[in-house]
C-alpha cells in the first residue's frame, strides 16, 4: 500500500472514530437530558431559576414597565413587580399596584437574599384590565434583591406551581431528537466502516494488479531492451559489412593503383630494353634502375600486405628484453641514414623489443618523407613533450618517449581521427594507408604508445615505450 493508499484509509479512519465520537456523546447527553426532564423541581430551584434570570432582565432594562410585563410572559406566572427600598411598587404587570405597598411581614429584616412566601396578596391582580386574583387569594409571593435598593416581586399561584414540579411521563421529545441523532451517527458510522474495509479490499485488488501489470511491464521491458539489442546488433553488422565493402572496395582500387604503377613501369622498361639490342649502356642503365626501383616499392608494398595479414591472423609475437636507450638511438641512426638522430640527454633503460621499436621508429620515419617531410628529426625525453590530438596505445609512466618529428604539411584535422585505421588514406594522398596501421598493431602488441600532434608547420609522433622497473624506481 502506497503512502496515498494509507492516507486515505487513515482519513477513512478518522471520519469513522469522528462519527463514532458524535454518537456516543450524543447517547450520553440524550440520557442526561431525560434523567433531568424526569427529575422532580424543587421550589427553591424552581425560584432561584425564575428570579434569576427575572433579576438579569429587569437590571438591564430601559423601560420596567415593559420588561416587567414582557418577563411575566416569558415565565408563565401570575404577576412580575419591581419595590424599592421602602417596599413600594415601581413597576408592575398588574397596573392597579404601582405607587402601592407591599406588606408582607415575611420579607421585613429578613437576611436571605431569596425570600418567599405563600400568603394573602392584599391587592387584587389585574392583567391587561381584567382582575384574575382577588386581594384574599392567596400565592407565592417569591422576592430577590436588585440593585439601588430595589426588589424583584414574583408571584405564583399554588395549583400552577405543583402542577410545574410534577415529574414529568415518558421520554422526552428533546431526548428523542438527541437519540435519533446519535442513532444516525452510530449508523454513519458502520457506513465509513464498511467503506474503509471496502475501499482496503479494492486498495489490495489494485495493489495486486498493479505489481501484475508491474511484472509484465519488467517482462515487456526486458523484451523490447532484447529487442533494442538485437536491432543495434544488426545495425552494427550493417554498417560493418558496409564499411567492409567500402574498404574492400578502396583496396582493390588502391592496390590496383599502387601495384599496377611500379609494374607497369617495369614492364614498359623491359619492354624498351628488349625493342632495342643496339640502346647504349647509360640509357640501358637507367631503364635498369627504374626497373629496380619499382620491383622494390612493388616488393614492399606487397611485403606490408603480408606482414598486416599475417598480424592479423597470428597476432605478434615479440620478446621484451632490456636496452639502453644510447643503444637505441645507435640502431635508428644506421636503420634511418636520412633522419637526423639526436642523442638521449641523459641515461635511460627500457624493457621492450629493440627490433621492433627500431622498426616501428623507422617506419614512422618513412612515412614522414612518405607524405612530403624534407626534414625529419628523431629526439628523446622523459615525458611527452605535446599535447596529443590522437593516442593509441597505453602511455607509459614512467617512460621514454622518442619522437618523430618533421617538417611536412601537417595532417587534416577532420582526418586525424581516422589515421591509425586500415586502409585509411586521403585520395591525393601517397601510400596504401597500412603504414601507420601497421604501427598500431607493433605498438600494442609491444605495450607501448603512439601520439600524435599535428599542424601546418608539420607532425610530431611520439613513441612512448615503458623503463625497466629498476630504472623507474631511480
């Protein structure tokens, strides 16, 4: 059940213990109600009642006169005066009494402040001109004190007031109407009940539907992320396959291109040489040079093929041993004649292939003067000396780095990203695009790194090659 859930059952709750509430208070005031109506009056209750509240009225009264008449009426009794201090009426329900006064010996020096009496009234009672009591008749004659001396006068007459403290038969239609609201409040009660437990019953129906209808979502979730996966499977191959045709379809150009050259140029040079015994020697012996020169870029070309499928296909198998790196800079200085090799500045001792790393070296080199380079400088450091737009392979630290640096006409910025790849090679571009791919795969099979740095005034590649561990701890 959901925090939404509770506070509705809570409020459903609550609205039953309201009610619940109601009705039981109701119940309890309903027999107080009838335990009172039934109860017998007493006269001093019954007089300390009327006088009371005949004191209130008449004290804050502007007209007596007419407060005391409209008093009477409120009470249902004989006749309602006002006396001042001398016992002399001021104001009366019964006109014919004011400027009269009262003789009751009862009421002379008597401490009480209720005082009554049952007694002959002296003066006949006229109500709204008509005498209703004559002076012998005998009534209650209650007084209590009001302010400035002055006295309220309430008269009674005997068989009326027995008739007023009788108890009263059956239940009371007060207390009936009290009951009947405490009844409809029980019952209201029973409703929001039977609603609470109802509307449980349909929270625990939705509860169970919705952690169904929450499965069948995980359900239907992990098929559709089956599905996703299956469709980017499939698209990936799609573009694989495509990109695979795109490649295999630039390699049959390009090696149409790249072997078709050189061999046309030898067979076009053997075909001279055996059109003419009688060519002189030097002219023999530059078709003779061309010839060679094209067989060798021919046998590299074809070389490098076979050395990236064989990678391929076999992976590289190279065996790390310690050099110096003075060693190394000895071995690029025979294998790369045309590079400018700058001595280590300090001592240093790696854990590498030195064959390899000579290789790769030289053959980044090659590719420098490849793609328009004039100058290429090789030099070492102890921390690479650029930030890198392109990194392959995972940079040693620490390490040496030996950089290949030269002075062609920088790489595309929008081809950077591409260069390590097979096969990868601007249009006007020399090359078969396997060079630098052929560098990442000796790069990493030997734990070693590659980055590159690139710009108009020329590229910089640093080959980054892990030291011995005795050498990294100095």
């Amino acid at each position: 059940m959901n925090e939404r859930d509770r506070r509705v059952s809570r409020l459903w709750l609550a609205s039953a213990g309201l009610t619940a509430l109601i009705a039981v208070t109701a119940a309890i005031v309903a027999v107080h109600h009838q335990a009172d109506a039934t109860r017998p009056i007493g006269e001093g209750e019954l007089f300390a009642h009327d006088t009371a509240m005949a004191a209130e009225s008449l004290a804050e009264a502007a007209d007596p006169d007419v407060e005391v008449r409209r008093v009477r009426n409120s009470l249902t009794i004989e006749a309602v005066s006002v006396v001042d201090g001398n016992l002399k009426y001021v104001a009366s329900s019964s006109p014919n009494l004011v400027g009269t006064s009262l003789e009751v010996p009862f009421f002379q020096g008597s401490p009480m402040p209720l005082r009554a009496l049952a007694a002959p009234i002296g003066l006949p009672v006229v109500i709204d001109g008509v005498e209703e009591w004559d002076s012998d008749d005998v009534l209650y004659q209650v007084m209590r004190p009001l302010e400035e001396g002055r006295m309220a006068v309430l008269f009674y007459d005997l068989q009326e007031l027995a008739a007023r403290r009788a108890i009263p038969e059956g239940i009371r239609p007060e207390t009936l109407s009290i009951a009947g609201a405490g009844l409809f409040f029980a019952l209201m009660t029973i409703v929001l009940l039977a609603g609470r437990a109802g509307a449980r019953r349909r929270v625990r129906r939705s509860i169970e539907e919705a952690v169904a209808l929450e499965a069948r979502a995980v359900e239907l979730a992990a098929h559709n992320e089956a599905l996703d996966e299956a469709r980017s499977a499939a698209e990936r191959a799609l573009a694989l396959a495509e990109e695979k045709n795109r490649i295999r379809s630039e390699f049959v150009l390009m090696i149409n291109h790249e072997l078709n050259t050189p061999l046309t140029g030898v067979v076009t040079s053997a075909e001279l040489l055996a059109a003419d015994p009688e060519m002189p020697v030097d002219e023999r012996r530059v078709l003779v040079d061309d010839m060679v020169r094209e067989g060798d870029q021919l046998r590299s070309l074809i070389s490098r093929m076979l050395t990236v499928a064989r990678i391929e296909n076999q992976g590289l198998g190279y065996s790390l041993r310690r050099i110096e790196a003075a060693t190394l800079a000895g071995s690029l200085r025979r294998t790369t004649p045309t590079s400018r090799v700058i001595d280590p500045n300090q001592p240093a001792t790696l854990m590498t292939d030195p064959e390899g790393l000579v290789a790769l070296i030289a053959s980044l080199a090659e590719n420098s003067r490849t793609h328009g380079a004039t100058e290429v400088v090789i030099e070492f450091g102890r921390s690479l000396p650029f930030d890198p737009d392109i990194v392959v392979g995972r940079i040693p630290d620490p390490g040496l780095f030996v950089s290949v640096r030269d002075n062609g006409p920088g790489i595309d910025p929008a081809f950077v990203p591409r260069i390590f790849e097979k096969f990868e090679k601007r249009s006007d571009s020399p090359g078969t695009g396997l060079g630098l791919y052929l560098a990442r795969l000796i790069a990493e099979a030997m734990d070693a790194s590659i980055a590159v740095t690139t710009g108009p005034g020329g590229t910089t590649m640093a080959v980054g090659v892990g030291l011995a561990r005795e050498a990294a701890a100095a």
